[in-house]
C-alpha cells in the first residue's frame, strides 16, 4: 500500500493555503473534499438525513477548478453540495450559518496571484482548525491521494444557490443605516470580493432600497491577478491609494477590504488610517450599550496585542473582557464558549454573536458607518478618544536562534526587572506589562509557527517610551550571537 502524501505544508493549523498548482491542484481538492466529508460533515448529518456542504469560491482564476474537484471527492462520498460560486469569505459563513450545513470556501485571502487555499467550518459557521478536525482533514486527504477516494453507491448531487441576496439583507437587519446623515465614503476593494459585496450591502446590487451613503469605488473590478496593488490592506503600502482619494474626494472616510473581504480597515477623513485597535473599542462600545439596554451582562473577547484602550473603555462600560490568543480558531472558540457579543483582533477580524460568532469586516464596517453618521463630528475627533495610546506595529526579526533571542530578553526584562517590577504572561509568546507603574508600558514577544520570526508589539503612554522600549527589545533580539 503507497505511503500517505505528506500535505503538512499546505494544510496549517487553521486553513488550507498554498501555491497553484504546485501544491494545490485539482487532484489534491478532491481528496480534501472526500477527508473533509469522512471527517466532518458526515458524522455531524442528523440520522436518515441527506449531508450538505456549501462551496464558494474568491476572484482566484484557480477558483472555479479547485471547486469542482472538491465537490467531486464531497459527492463520491455521499454528500450533496450547494455551490454559492463567487462570494466573500463573511458570505460563505453566512451562507453555512442560514443554510445550517458545513461550508468550504476557496480564497488565499490576501496572499498573492499565484496562492489558492480553503477555509473550513463545520454547521453553523463554526471553525475546523487544528485541533477541532482539520489535523484529521490532513491525514485522511494524503491517504486519499495516495490511495484514491473511495466511492459510495448513492453518489451526492451538485446545485446552485444565490445567497448574495440574502447575505445583504441579513446585515442589512443587524445595523440599521437608514437613520444616518449622508456619508461620502471610498471603498477600496482591491480587486477582490469586496466589489462583489460592497455594491450589494452598501448600494442597491441586491435590490434593496438605497441608503444615505456616496460610494466612491475604487478597484472593484473582480482580478485575482491584483494589477493595481495586493489585497492586504494591513501593509501600508497598499493603502495609499484609499488615502489619497479620500482626500481628493473629501470623503467622510475611507474603507479597504482585503481579497477575500472578511477584513476591513478604517482611514479618517484625514486619510490617516484608525487602528483596528480603535475600531474594536468603538464596535464593541455600541454591542455593549446594546447588550445592557436588554438586560444582559456583556462579554467581549479581543486578542492579547490589541490596545490596552479595549479592556479599559469596555470594562468601564460595564462588560466583562476576555483576552485570548492571536487567531480566529482562538477567537472563535472563547465568542462560543462565552457566549460573547464581540470579539476583535489587531488584524481587523471582527466577530459578532450575531453573525454566528464568526467574522465579517462588511458589519464591522456598517457600525463605523453608524457611529460616524449618528453624531456631527469627523472620524479623526470620534476615532482620537479610542487611541490615547502609541503603538510599534507588528515588528518582525528574522533570528537564527529564536530561542536565545527570547532568552535575552526575558534575562534583560524579566530576571533582571528592567524599568521596574512587571507582569509576565505567556498565553500567547511573552508579553511584559509595566501598564501598573510609571512610565506605563507592554510589549508582545511571539515566535512565528512556520518560520525563525519573532514578532514583536509594543505600546506606551507616549511616543518616546515605546520608541525606547521598541529599540531595547529590538536590541535584544537582533543582537549577534557571540562566537
């Protein structure tokens, strides 16, 4: 019997992604699809009942290709499938969450041309990470491929399903916008699934009435090749054309979605852009008001490297806040296992109980649009109360030795206590908080799953404390091994 294909570097911890097709190719879907329908979707169909997955698919030329091998291996099993064909990430976990079925979406989200990948979920939009069925997803699809997948007697059958109709009018019920005063905003879709959605939520494309809002588009077309900039709005780089045409519009703001449009980035009317940190705080603000005028406590789960601005502003609101580990499959659980209203992290995920604890930068972006056109004042006065601190960004640093890179620093600042007494976790790396004493500060130290990374955030009370406790870490970290 042939060894089992080894597809450890495609499938990760928390999805599927790689090159096309070089490590994804039709072959290797179809297996996926055939492991994901043993391990998940079948054992999770009510007795006597037909199992069903919903399948999307991005703007990715490979799109379409990858999507018929994995209904095949889904169908050969026995499993019937709903092809929702082009939708953003956010839509296909809405789909699975109206549907009440597993879902399959096929996006590389904002990694370049040339990658393709899947995200899975389970009914209900809930999450199949590593430890929650995909590490098993991995197995049984390089046995498969090597192998081949076994067919069942009653094969599954194939239909389709428009749920862009639905998606919008769904969001449409969870922020009213209708109410607001008038808005110019510019939506930079970076020709990814963003010009599928914007003009369905925000506009008219779905039939639904128009609100008070001026969309100036901007890279709508749908081209996976991304000719004018990469869909990843979390680089700089690839916000600078938002900036600038906000200004020239005079926009109210500015929104960028990344390719697969379940991210979304703020810029103030200014076209300097709000950290994801700020729009967690003010998301989390309005569904905290919202949770306590029904009578209900609230929790809100954020991330360990947002701004120390969310647990205090939401604590003071009266909600109780949980801090979780970096990544959706984290994030997801705790929404769950809390029963949370909200949920935000550093990246621009956005989660809400409402959306079936899953994330969607369009209702993110619909709350913005709500807090901004319910009050008189410009983005940049709304956004400075929820960014009174200063932060490093992510910082990355390649090292030989990660583990004594790590080891100098907790020598510098945790053994030797530099600048003062400090708190010291390790949920997630190492982060040290001197955020009780003077002056106030915290850094994030987190070594990367895949390569010799250390990724450090830093924050501060002012500029020159986190640029000087940066450049200390940074220090450390980088220093030259001694020979």
């Amino acid at each position: 019997m042939p060894a089992p294909v080894d597809l450890s570097a495609l499938i990760k911890a928390y999805d599927v992604r790689g090159t096309y097709p070089e490590q994804l190719d039709a072959g290797v879907a179809r297996a996926i699809g055939a492991a994901f329908a043993d391990v998940v979707v079948l054992p999770e169909a009510a007795a006597g009942a037909r199992a069903r997955v919903v399948v999307g698919n991005d703007m990715r030329p490979s799109g379409p290709e990858l999507v018929r091998a994995f209904a095949e291996g889904l169908t050969a099993r026995g499993v019937d499938v709903v092809l929702i064909g082009l939708c953003s990430t956010d839509g296909l976990y809405h789909a699975s969450g109206a549907l009440g079925v597993p879902g399959a979406m096929f996006t590389a989200s904002h990694n370049p041309a040339q990658y393709n990948g899947i995200k899975l979920c389970r009914a209900g939009a809930r999450p199949v990470g590593q430890d929650s069925g995909l590490a098993d997803v991995r197995e049984l699809a390089g046995r498969y491929l090597a192998e081949g997948v076994p067919a069942v007697d009653a094969a599954g059958t194939v239909s389709e399903q428009d749920m862009l109709g639905e998606y919008a009018r769904f969001l449409r019920g969870l922020v009213d916008l209708s109410g607001i005063r008038p808005l110019k905003v510019v939506v930079d879709a970076g020709n990814g699934m963003g010009g599928h959605t914007v003009p369905a939520v925000l506009g008219t494309g779905a039939g639904l009435p128009a609100l008070p809002l001026d969309v100036v588009p901007l890279y709508f077309e749908l081209d996976g090749t991304f000719p004018n900039h990469e869909a990843n709005p979390l680089e700089p780089e690839n916000l600078r054309d938002l900036q600038a045409a906000v200004v020239e519009h005079g926009a109210d703001l500015g929104l960028a979605f990344d390719g697969d449009a379940d991210r979304c980035f703020v810029v103030d009317e200014n076209g300097d852009a709000v950290s994801p940190s700020a729009i967690t705080a003010l998301v989390g603000l309005r569904e905290v008001e919202r949770e306590l005028a029904a009578g209900r406590t609230p929790t809100v789960i954020h991330n360990l490297i947002t701004s120390q601005v969310v647990p205090d502003l939401l604590q003071a609101a009266g909600a109780r806040t949980v801090r979780t580990r970096v990544g959706h499959s984290f994030i997801k659980a705790q929404m769950a296992e809390h029963d949370a209203v909200f949920g935000g992290e550093h990246s621009a995920h956005y989660y809400f109980r409402d959306f079936f604890f899953a994330d969607t930068g369009m209702l993110a972006a619909m709350h913005v649009l709500a807090a901004l056109g319910g009050q008189p004042h410009p983005l940049s006065a709304l956004a400075d109360q929820y960014q009174p601190y200063v932060a490093s960004g992510e910082i990355n640093s390649r090292v030989e030795d990660v583990a004594a890179a790590r080891a100098r620093v907790v020598e510098a600042y945790v053994t030797q206590q530099g600048g003062g007494p400090v708190e010291v976790d390790e949920l997630d790396g190492l982060t040290v908080s001197h955020w009780g004493g003077h002056p106030q500060w915290w850094f994030n130290l987190r070594a990367s799953n895949t390569e010799p990374l250390l990724r450090l955030n830093v924050e501060a009370a002012d500029e020159d404390i986190m640029e000087k406790v940066r450049d200390d870490v940074l220090g450390l970290v980088r220093q030259e091994e001694t020979r």
